[in-house]
C-alpha cells in the first residue's frame, strides 16, 4: 500500500506501524488519522480511495464489500401521509394534487408538506442527480359515476409523468377505491415530484380520504435515493 499527502508524513512520525501488514500499532481507541487529502493505492498501485483536498468527498474505486449493514442516516428518503380528507375534489375528471400533510419522517429534509385546504401538493426535491423509488396510495371515496368511472394516480416528475389508470366498470354509487403506484424516478437535482389523481365519469363528489387515525393509514407517499 502506497499513501501519498499529509498520511505520509503521519506514517513518518508513527515509526512502529509496518506497511507490510495490518495497521494495528499505535491505534487505540478512536485515534484520528486527518488528512488534507490524498489517495490510497493497492499494492498494485491502483489507486482505491481517493479524499479531495476539500474534504468534501471520498471516492472509493472498485466494488466495495460491506460484511454487516450500512446505515445511512442522511440519505434522502421520506414518508409523508394523508391526515385530512379533501373533500369534493374530483369525480368530474379533476386532477387532485394530493396534498400528503403529516411528515412521518424526512430524512434530509427535502420534503415539503402540502396543505389539503387549498389543495396545494406534497413535494419531494431531490437534493442531487439520481435514481429515486417513489411510491404513493390515494384511497378515493364516494365515487358517483352515471356509468363506467375511470381513475388514476400519477407520479408528477419535472422530467416526466408517470400514470397508473384504473376502471370501474360498475359505476356504482358511492363506489371506493384504493389506488397505488410506483417508480423508479430519474431525477435531477432541484428536479421536484409530487402526486395526482382523479376520478372522471360523474360529478365533483370524490374525496380522497385520509385514514381514521394517524395509525391507520390510507394514503402515503414515500421516497428513497437508491442509486
Ligand atoms: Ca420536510
Ligand atoms: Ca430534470
Ligand atoms: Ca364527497
């Protein structure tokens, strides 16, 4: 193993560690090796991480094996859920955002709540370039369809949108139905997502329903940084 910048010089002054083997000598405890950047290679002189001079990044070259889990804690991933029902919002074809209000958690705070009196929609901002998992519920009740009532649920992206129709070809009064969707979002950073939905077929008498209780769960959004 070759280590170049300030890791040199540390290594000078810590005479008993040996290159040769595992580094043990002289650490005890949660010692702190600093270092104003600089690269570790393999023996091979490959070069297999590499620390930026502003001590913003790490960069880890190659596959990296991890032998217990990795815990992430400010990857960006949240969950938000419906707590107030929006009342007579479509049935008519109108395109609800759904306003997801009560944040269970947001890891890195790229969340923002909607409030379900305007309706004005919950919103995700993804904070860097990446693939996200989104996946959301709407529970819509007191469809009054005359005939077949036709519903989505959409998955709005500033790239692109992502639908998910549904059809109830009963057209029952005060029909209910739970729809859900997912994806696997290519997002930019700054690139927003949030949630839609309608019932068309009949008159403005949806609602897209909130739980009964904070337990209890009807509609959600949820989202994860994975790649
Ligand atoms: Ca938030
Ligand atoms: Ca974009
Ligand atoms: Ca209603």
């Amino acid at each position: 193993m070759k280590i170049h910048g300030k890791a040199k010089t540390i290594l000078a002054w810590v005479g008993c560690l040996s290159l040769l083997g595992i580094l043990t000598a002289g650490f005890t405890g949660f010692d702190t090796i600093r270092l104003s950047g600089g690269i570790i290679e393999d023996s091979g002189g490959n070069t297999r991480i590499t620390i930026s001079p502003t001590g913003t990044n790490v960069t880890l070259t190659g596959s990296v094996d991890f032998s217990s889990y990795v815990n992430k804690s400010s990857q960006p991933s949240f969950l938000a859920a419906l707590t107030t029902t929006i009342s007579n919002a479509t049935g008519d074809g109108t395109l609800v955002p759904v306003s997801y209000n009560s944040e269970i958690y947001d890891l890195n705070s790229n969340y923002a709540p909607g409030n379900p009196a305007t309706p004005s929609a919950g919103t995700f901002t993804a904070p860097v370039d990446g693939k996200y998992y989104l996946t959301a519920t709407v529970y819509l009740t007191d469809i009054n369809a005359a005939g077949a009532a036709t519903l989505s649920i959409r998955i709005v992206t500033s790239d692109r949108t992502y639908h998910k129709y549904f059809q109830d070809t009963a057209g029952l009064a005060n029909t209910v139905m739970s729809l859900s969707i997912d994806a696997i979002a290519d997002m930019d950073a700054n690139d927003t997502a949030y949630i839609q939905a309608n019932a068309a077929g009949g008159s403005k008498t949806a609602d897209v329903t909130s739980g009964n209780t904070t337990s209890l769960v009807y509609a959600y959004f949820s989202g994860s940084l994975i790649n």
